[in-house]
C-alpha cells in the first residue's frame, strides 16, 4: 500500500486538494477530521493507527467510527471499512505529523500565504459560529506545526492561490 500525506494549516485548500489527488490515484481517502474535535485536535492518532494503519499494514480491512461534522460540531458519526487500497491518502492537519513520517510514500504541504485570508475560508466552509473555534484551532496549528516540523520534511509544497 502506497500512503500519501496532504498537511497543512486550516483553511489552506487541503481537502480539495487531496480529493482530486485521491481521485486521480483511484485512492482511498481518509480525513483527520473522521478523527479531531474543536477539543482534540491531534491527540486522537492512536485511534487512527489502530483503526486504520496497523490493519492495513497487516494486510487486513480498516475499520473505525468517524467525527460526523454535518452539524456544525464535532458528535459520533458512522463506521467506516474498506480492504487494504492500493493507495491511502491522509489528508488533513498532522497527517505527515513527524511519527508517521518513515512510513509515508510521500508527504505534500498545502499552504495558503496568507492567514486572515485563510481564517475567513475556513469561516466560510464551517460557518460563522465556527469562527471562536477556528481562531483558536489556527493557534494551536501554528504551534503544532512549528514543533512538528512539517512543512521542512514535505516533498512536495502547493501553494494555493
């Protein structure tokens, strides 16, 4: 199995990236939002690992409950399965996150240059009563991202425009 990283702040253009990059591969596609709240925003990976990669390492199906945000706000939501891909992509903040990063076929950055725009994208993707939440998710990432390393160790960087 092939595994690719899309990462990157929020608001940044990342999930339609990786759609069109998982369409193009015939991937499997699984966001860290099927994971994170507002109130988790990284600390959930064990559950990713054991949910996801370890099966599909082992040759086995991945099988976990996803995040359902159709709401506005994070509730639990359906179980996902599917067979081992040919290609994963994980797509969202911390998924090239410095631990996964020897197993990773590739690692792609997605960045737009500027912050306030990007807050108000992701406003308009979450809605107005996200904002409080954002704000303080985009400090978080910033700080993760700096620990982290993330952007140093991508191979490849798309700045969307």
């Amino acid at each position: 199995m092939r595994l690719v990283a899309v990462d990157g702040p929020s608001g940044s253009g990342k999930s339609t990236f990786a759609a069109g990059l998982a369409a193009d591969l015939g991937a499997v596609l699984v966001p860290t939002d099927h994971f994170a709240t507002w109130d988790d925003p990284v600390s959930w990976w064990p559950r990713l690992v054991s949910g996801v990669l370890a099966p599909l390492w082992a040759g086995r199906p991945a099988r976990y409950r996803r995040v359902d945000w159709s709401a506005g706000w994070p509730r639990p939501g359906d179980e996902v399965c599917f067979d081992v891909p040919g290609t994963l992509v994980l797509e969202g903040v911390s998924a090239a996150r410095r631990s996964i990063a020897h197993r990773l076929d590739e690692a792609i950055w997605v960045e737009h240059p500027d912050p306030a725009r990007r807050l108000e994208r992701a406003v308009a993707r979450d809605g107005e009563r996200s904002r409080a939440h954002l704000v303080r998710w985009q400090a978080f990432e910033r700080g993760w991202f700096a620990v982290d390393g993330t952007r140093a160790r991508a191979d490849r960087v798309v700045t969307v425009g």
